[in-house]
C-alpha cells in the first residue's frame, strides 16, 4: 500500500472500536477495525509484533467501578502511550481487525475499560519484530504464562493456517485460574481428548494447563508440563521450535530448557516501551555476542519484542 508515492508498512492511525468483552475478573479483549492505509499495514501485521495506543483521552469508570487498591493510581495523567499485543488479525474487506488482550492493572488499562463500539483510539504500529518460522519445522511447542496468551494464541492461528505440516500443541499457566487469561475451560470430554483452552481447541491445537496452587490443570510450573512432555518426545527435537511468552523467570527456564536439548526457541521479552520504535532507549535488554564473551543492549521495541533465546542473558 502507498500514501503520496511511499510505501506505508507503520504509521499513526485512528481505530474504530467494533467489540469489547470482559473475560475474567480483569481481563478484557478489545476489538479495534482499521481503514484505509491502516487496515493495508495491520492485515501485515505478524504474531509477536505490537502497537502502542494513545489513552490519555479516555475517560475513568465511574468510582463505583474503581477497584479500591487502583483508586488513587486512578488520578494520575497518562502521558505515555501503551504497548499491546495482538490476540488476533483477521482481514475484513477492505478493513482490518485487531483484537488486544489486556488485563486493568493501572490508570491506563483500567481507562481502556470504558471503551464501548464506535469510540475511536489512536493507535502506532505494527511495531516490532514478531515470531519467525524456520525452514524444515515438523514440530511447534507453544508456552504461554500469563498474559502472554495473546501473541501465541495470534500465532497458533497463523500456523495452523500457513504451515498445515506442522504440529502445534500448547502448554499455558499461572498461578491460579484467575490468572489465566483464557474464556471458559472446554468440557471435561475435550479436556480428556487434550483440549483444555477453547482458544487454540478452535484452531485444533492440543493444550495443558498448569496452576501452581492446582486450581486448574496440572499443580505446578507450566515448565514442568514442559520438560515432561519434551523427555516423552526427545526424538523429535531436531525438527521442534519452541515460541515462549510470559513472566521473565518462566522465560529464564524456557531458556535453560531449551538450551540444554539444543531446541531452537524464540522469546517475546517485556519491558516498558515509551515510545515504540527506539527513540527513548527505556527498554534495553542485555544479549550476548556471538562467537565473543562480551555483551550488548539490544531494544525490545525495535530489535524484539521476540529474541532468539540463545542470546539473551537474563
């Protein structure tokens, strides 16, 4: 697509809000629809990449709806847009829909909760570096902790679409089922057939889930479902990629992990990304040097969010 003769794969744009739904006790899923130029640069936007919303416009729940321990960060001025994921893209026409997964934490998510149809937001992206397929890839092990559903759920969709060749199953968890960030659990028949996540059960991917306090799935460490699940499948490790999204420390073992088996795995790193594209250097993360002992910073908005897991040191 091209705008006065230059090709447009980023901008600003202004998003409509076509839906918005409450999935947990403070997870959401907010549909935004793009025309035009922005719908061309959206319907290219890859698993893993990310845009940065403007929602210092956006008005605060009524103070009935406030939680109490959010009710004096509730005041503070929004001055930074906010990065976000994609849950989802899906070509409509001539438009473009992007879903966002978030969870109201703070003064800007819990402001984004009074979105409703209709309302416009300002929106930069696709930002990033997202997650890449390998040549040869027989093999895609998916584990999510957390809010880092999104990116995989994103990218369950394009391999199933894209890589039909390719075996995809999910490994997902959290500390407790409040936690995970998911609609409700399949029925018990899909559950023992290995289809616990309703979003990646509609893409026909297997998933497990793992709770540390066994409110839901496995008790434990979604890195133990892991590791268990690797030693049962060891001869296929040569042709496997490993995708990670979450809290650092499950990053951290995912890493360790992978290392020790030498399977190729990408990580979505998280750090606060002021501006989106480099100009602030808020968001370094430390990787090493190949084929040297030294180390350099890398920008999580403009070199990442995904990293090769191999070089990053955490």
């Amino acid at each position: 697509m091209a705008e006065n003769g230059l090709t447009v794969n980023k901008g600003e744009f202004t998003a409509t809000v076509y839906g918005h739904k409450r999935i947990g006790e403070r997870f959401y899923r907010l549909g935004l629809e793009f025309s035009g130029v922005g719908a061309a640069a959206f319907a290219k936007a890859k698993p893993g990449q990310f845009a940065e919303l403007d929602v210092s416009g956006i008005a605060l729940p009524k103070a009935e709806a406030i939680p109490e321990e959010l009710a004096d960060a509730a005041e503070r001025k929004i001055l930074l847009r906010r990065p976000f994921s994609f849950f989802d893209v899906a070509e409509r026409g001539d438009r473009t829909r992007v879903e966002i997964l978030y969870c109201a934490l703070g003064p800007a998510t819990l402001r984004m909760t009074t979105l409703s149809a209709g309302n416009t937001v300002s929106v930069i992206g696709p930002l990033g570096k997202g997650f890449r397929v390998p040549d040869g890839k027989k093999t895609a092990v998916l584990v999510v902790g957390g809010m880092g559903a999104g990116p995989l759920v994103h990218l369950a969709k394009v391999l199933t679409a894209e890589y039909p060749d390719i075996y995809v199953i999910a490994f997902a968890g959290a500390k407790t089922v409040k936690e995970l960030p998911f609609e409700k659990l399949l029925d018990v028949i899909a559950q023992g057939l290995g289809f616990s996540l309703r979003e990646f059960g509609r893409y026909g991917i297997k998933s497990q889930m793992a709770t540390e306090d066994g409110s839901a799935g496995r008790e434990g460490l979604v890195t133990d479902c892991l590791s268990e699940w690797l030693v049962r499948h060891s001869r296929t490790v040569k042709d496997m990629i490993i995708y990670a999204c979450g809290p650092e420390a499950m990053l951290a073992k995912v890493a360790e992990i992978t290392r020790g088996r030498n399977i190729d795995c990408q990580v979505s790193m998280e750090r606060m990304m002021a501006c989106g594209f480099g100009v602030c250097q808020s968001c370094a993360v430390q990787c090493k040097v190949n084929g040297s002992g030294k180390t350099i910073y890398k920008l999580c908005c403009k070199d990442g969010p995904v990293f090769d897991a191999k070089e990053v040191i955490f």
